[in-house]
C-alpha cells in the first residue's frame, strides 16, 4: 500500500516535470518562430530598399536622355521655322548650331 502511494506521487511528479519540459519547448519554439520572421521582413525591406535606390539611380540617366531629346526636338523645330523663313540667316546658323 505504501508503495502505491510513493509510486503515484512520482509519476504525476514525472508527468509534472515532464509537461513542464514540453511547455518551455514549446515557448523556445515560438520564440525562435518569431526571430526568424522577424529576420524575413528585416530583409525583405531592405531589398525592397535596395531596389527602390538601384531604379532611382536609374532613372537619372533616363531623364537626362529625354532632356537631351527634348532639346534635338527643340532644335529641330527652329531648324524647321528658320528654313520656312529664309530672310533670318543667323536663326539658321544658331539653329543648325544647336541641332
């Protein structure tokens, strides 16, 4: 009788210490869980800042080029006025200059 009663004071002790284990396992995942989608969207944004910076820089260049063609067209259009018009030869010059 004395035993029985020894032996089902361990075993629930054993479940006890055995449940508590489990728990802190599960905790230790969960917050292991958490670091790691934390680190995903850390570097998710930094490659979304990446990309944001790389088409900012390119852009640059594009808008110089369409500066440059809108300037050709420019030029192109006063070439254009200053042929139809053959009385102001220094447009000419400075039209077929800037073209």
């Amino acid at each position: 009788m004395l035993n029985e009663g020894k032996t089902s004071k361990y075993i629930l002790y054993a479940l006890g210490e055995i449940s508590l284990v489990v728990i802190g396992i599960l905790i230790a995942l969960e917050l292991n869980t958490r670091k790691e989608e934390s680190k995903l969207a850390d570097q998710k944004t930094n490659y979304l800042k990446r990309l944001l910076s790389d088409n900012q820089q390119d852009l640059r260049p594009f808008s110089e080029y369409i500066n440059g063609f809108e300037k050709g067209q420019n030029a192109v259009v006063a070439l254009s006025t200053a042929l139809n018009n053959p009385s102001k030869d220094a447009v000419l010059v400075q039209a077929a200059m800037d073209y």
